[in-house]
C-alpha cells in the first residue's frame, strides 16, 4: 500500500539500497494497443511505462522485474538498483515497471480515449498481464530470474508467482498480500468511501484527498511509535503524509484502491489458500512485519508455511515502514536469496 510518496521512498526504497545507482534509468512507454481486462473491460491505447538498468545476459534469464507500490512510479524504485544494492545490475537485468493507474502507465489522468470516470476499472492481476505482455512482446524475455515489489507490488508479486507459476525462478513479495483481510478491507474502502462522497465537484475532491491523508497516516505507523513522538515531529510527519497524498490523482488514487479491493489470487483456486500456494514453482522468501496496520501480514505468513517458503518477519514498532527501519537486514536477505546461497 501507500506510505505517500515521499516517505515510503526516502524511508524505505532509498534506505534499502546501500549503494544507489550512477545515474536514473530513463523512462520508457510500450504502447500495448488495447489491454483486454479480467472484467471483461478493455483499455484502449494501454501505455505502460518501465526502465531498465543492466545487461541481459547471453541465455536471458537474468531478468528481475520490480513492479510499483500503490500510487509509486518506477522512479522512486531506482534507489534499489546498483553493485551494493538491493537488486545487483552488474548481476542482474532490472525491469522496474509502473503499475496501472499510477499517473504514468495508462490511468484515468493520462487517458484521452478514457478519461476520470470513464476509464475502466482493473485488478492487481491486469496489472500482472500488461507486465508479462511487456516482457514477452516488447522486451523479448521469457522467463524471469526473480519477481519482486513493495506493498502493492508484494501484491503484484504473489499474482505472478500464481498467475505465470512457471515464469519466475524466484518471488519476493515484501509487506504484500496473497489476500485482503476485513481490516485491510475496511481501510481502503473508508478511503474510497471518502473519494466516492466527493467526486461529483473536483474542489470537493481536493478537500477529501486531505482526509484520505488522515486516515493513511493514522495506519502507516504503530499507535505505539505515534503516541511517542513529540508534537513537533507528529506534525512534520502528518504534513509529509498529506503532501505525498495531495501530490496523487484523486480518480488514479481510487483506481488503484479498487484494483486492491479486488486482488485475491485464491479465487482462482476455489478459494483455497494452500491450493494456490501448491500452484507456485518459484522459489519464494516472504517478507512480512509483525506489527503492519496497513497490510495485515497473516495471510501472507500462512501462504509462505502452506508453500514451505523462506519467511523473514521483522518486529518493529515502525509498523508498514518496518523494511526501512529494519533495512540492512531486509536487503542482506534479499541479495543472498536472489543469489542462490
């Protein structure tokens, strides 16, 4: 999920990447055409926007594909790229992607065939299918050494493990979801709620993204960690909160919240949880936090023990940004998997 931009990136991305890259990877659009929808809905003139930083190698199975977090952009991931990084590019050849509705791959703000209201509503597993449609007809790659993401992008990450069981030789899904849990629910929809109420006057709009702001901050962290700050750091952070949050398209922000609202890679199997996870043929090391009041980390934790996966749970007051306060032993765990050691 969401932890606004700015913090989730400085906190988290930025501090998982012990060495950053040179230089940013320039931005890249793949014109898709049209995008058929697991609805049954069809986006027309479907972009989707990536980088690439490394060297696919001669047999083309070095690829790593790192999609984005709710309301994230490729951009804020390249802090994980580079020698002493998270993700390796003198080892490795990094697709970070942008995910549907993020204000740079096809979404209600960009589109001019579908605009706002008009532009259908996806699913994390669309998401997946336009990024497996970049790899295999734009990319030429066929076959992925590791999938790995963030929040929304842990959610993108189980939907490929499941989806393409046989695509991705590795899965890391840190702080995602294989499915919502009620309290996940009940926080995204007040969040949509809050959009819904508003969305017939765009100053009105405006006014309910500030609350959406609330009630991101007031999840993002541990009541434990924000009943401790003094006054003056609250305020700073509710003001960070509420900067990243206004900087997002309201009908992009909802969007994407129906798209999560919506994500359950059990359906597939009958519901069944350990089903799906006897479907994947990657290997897979969950990363969770113990104390996540915006991404209940349960049914990710009981998706690693019904597939036998490698789990790392951290235990930390810093709630969804525990990857970043925990980040010198998320990131040594993730390039020893990814290794192979």
């Amino acid at each position: 999920m969401r932890l606004s931009l700015r913090v989730w990136i400085v906190l988290v991305v930025s501090s998982l990447a012990v060495a950053p890259a040179a230089g940013q990877p320039s931005l890249q659009r793949a014109d898709l055409g049209r995008c058929p929808l697991e609805n049954g809905g069809v986006i027309e003139d479907c972009v989707v926007g990536y980088r690439t930083a490394g060297t696919l190698n001669a047999e083309r199975s070095n690829a790593v594909l790192v999609p984005t977090w709710f309301s994230g952009t490729s951009a804020g991931l390249t802090g994980q790229l580079g020698p002493g990084g998270i993700v390796d590019t003198s080892r490795y050849f990094v697709v970070l992607v942008d995910a549907l509705g993020n204000g740079v791959s096809a979404s209600p703000s960009t589109s001019t065939a579908q605009p706002d209201s008009a532009f259908p509503v996806f699913t994390v597993r669309d998401m997946v299918d336009t990024q497996h449609r970049l790899l295999t007809e734009v990319l030429d790659v066929d076959s992925l050494h590791a999938v790995m993401g963030l929040s929304m992008g842990g959610m993108q990450t189980f939907a490929w493990m499941t989806r393409y069981p046989t695509f991705p030789d590795k899965a890391v899904p840190l702080t995602g979801t294989p499915r919502l849990t009620p309290q996940d629910r009940l926080l995204w929809r007040a969040e949509l709620r809050a959009f819904r109420t508003a969305c017939a006057d765009s100053s009105i709009r405006r006014r309910a993204m500030r609350t959406i702001a609330a009630i991101h901050t007031l999840h993002l962290r541990t009541p434990r960690q924000l009943a401790t700050m003094d006054s003056t750091a609250f305020r700073d952070f509710v003001d960070q909160q509420r900067a990243g949050v206004l900087d997002f398209d309201p009908y992009d922000w909802a969007w994407q919240l129906k798209a999560m609202l919506r994500h359950d890679v059990t359906r597939a199997f009958g519901g069944g949880l350990d089903a799906a996870a006897a479907a994947v043929e990657a290997d897979v090391l969950v990363v969770t936090v113990r104390q996540d009041h915006m991404v209940n980390p349960i049914p990710a934790q009981r998706f690693a023990e019904a597939r036998g996966a490698e789990q790392l749970v951290l235990d930390t007051p810093c709630g969804h940004l525990g990857l970043g306060c925990r980040a010198d032993t998320v990131a040594t765990t993730v390039r020893r998997f990814l290794r192979g050691d």
